[in-house]
C-alpha cells in the first residue's frame, strides 16, 4: 500500500516561490505504472487539479496554473516536488501530493494535505 | 468541461438509498471518478471509469451512467457515510482533471 506524506513551509510571502515535497512510501515511484500529481483545495470548497508528471519527464499541468507550476521526481529519494511561484493569497489552500496509476483515471493514493497561507 | 453535482446537500436517515448526481457540460469519455471526503481528511477515490469501485469499497457504493449524466448510489446509508462526495472527469484526449463543486451527504 503506497502512503505518501506532503512536506513544505507552511507560509509563503506573496509573490514568492510555494515549495512543496511529497515523500512516497511502500512502493517505488520509479515504477513504470506511477503518475505523481498534485491538487489543491481553497479553504472551505472543492478540488482543484494541479498538475502531475511521469517518469520519463513528461508533465501536465492545469492550464490556468501552467505558466507558473512545476512538478519534479527525485527517484533517488522517492520524493517528488512541487514549485509554485509568483504566488497570491488566491494560491492559499490544502494542497494534496496524490498518485494515480497509469491504467486509471483517478487518483488512488493520497496524501493527508498540507495547508500553505500566503501572507506577508 | 464543467462538472455540476446536485444537490448541494442532502440529508438522508440511516438505511436509505444516497442517489448522488454529476452532469458534465459536454459528453464525456468513460473517465469519470468519485470521491468522498470527510471532514479533516484527504479525500478517498470511491469509484474509477463510471462504475469500477476502488479497493476496499464496499458493495453498497455503485456508479452509473453515461454521455454527460453520472450517478453515484450508496444503499443501506450509515452514519460513517456522512461526508461530502466529488465526482471528477478527464476528457478522452487531454490529460486535465476537473472536478465537481461536491454534494454533501448528512445522514440524520
């Protein structure tokens, strides 16, 4: 059973660089069949797709966030990352690290979410 | 493709049947999901490609439907079941994600 723990500083000043790392246990991320994603959730409302990345380097991302977002592995470690920058108090919210295996459309293993405030 | 679930709430006593429902704004590929979260939780995906429970899901939750309406039925309610329920969509050829705007599930 995969298990995944998100990781990152709790407060970032606005216009500044959102770091996020997500460790991932119990299964390599390095195996073919991983797609590591991210998705966030505003205080009080609903889900919104960030993007994810694959192994070989490919990355997808949600149009409204591409220009900004970055999405990375760290196979050696079975980490992988998230960079959002230029960031505003809209970009305040739960952000969830979650994997989604690549047969299926959704997103199977989750991790418990992490809160990251902009404010200066 | 915007997802639209109703109702917003719905308040149900234990025993019945939950019928939950998501209308897509254009028809949509088999790629349809479903998830429940709690309060305080991560949400849990329920349902995969319409009607494909997850691991570990109980019978009681099933998916249906097809073109641009989808239906997520709970039977036999339990008061554990109260959360709030998402469905999600990945069109056929793009790789984005979009998510309702959920149905919260009181059971009384």
């Amino acid at each position: 059973q995969m298990q995944l723990h998100e990781s990152g500083a709790g407060l970032v000043g606005p216009s500044q660089t959102l770091s996020l790392t997500c460790t991932v246990s119990g299964d390599s991320i390095s195996s073919g069949a991983y797609y590591w994603g991210w998705i966030r959730q505003h205080p009080g409302t609903g889900l919104e797709w960030i993007g994810y990345a694959y192994r070989t380097g490919d990355t997808f991302y949600n149009p409204s966030l591409n220009s900004r977002v970055t999405i990375l592995g760290d196979t050696s470690k079975n980490q992988y990352s998230l960079r959002l920058n230029s960031v505003t108090a809209a970009d305040t919210a739960v952000y969830y690290c979650a994997v989604k295996r690549g047969v299926m459309a959704a997103f199977e293993y989750w991790g418990l979410g992490t809160l990251v405030t902009v404010s200066s | 493709i915007v997802l639209t679930q109703s109702p917003a709430t719905l308040s149900l006593s234990p025993g019945e049947r939950a019928t939950l429902s998501c209308r897509a704004s254009q028809s949509v590929s088999k790629f349809i999901a479903w998830y429940q979260q709690k309060p305080g939780q991560a949400p849990r995906l329920l349902i995969y490609e319409i009607s494909n429970r997850a691991t570990g899901v109980p019978a009681r939750f099933g998916g249906s439907g097809s073109g641009t309406d989808f239906t997520l039925t709970i039977d036999s309610l339990e008061p554990e079941d109260s959360a709030v329920y998402y469905c999600q969509q990945r069109a056929s050829r793009s790789p984005e994600y979009t998510f309702g705007q959920g149905t919260k599930l009181e059971i009384k």
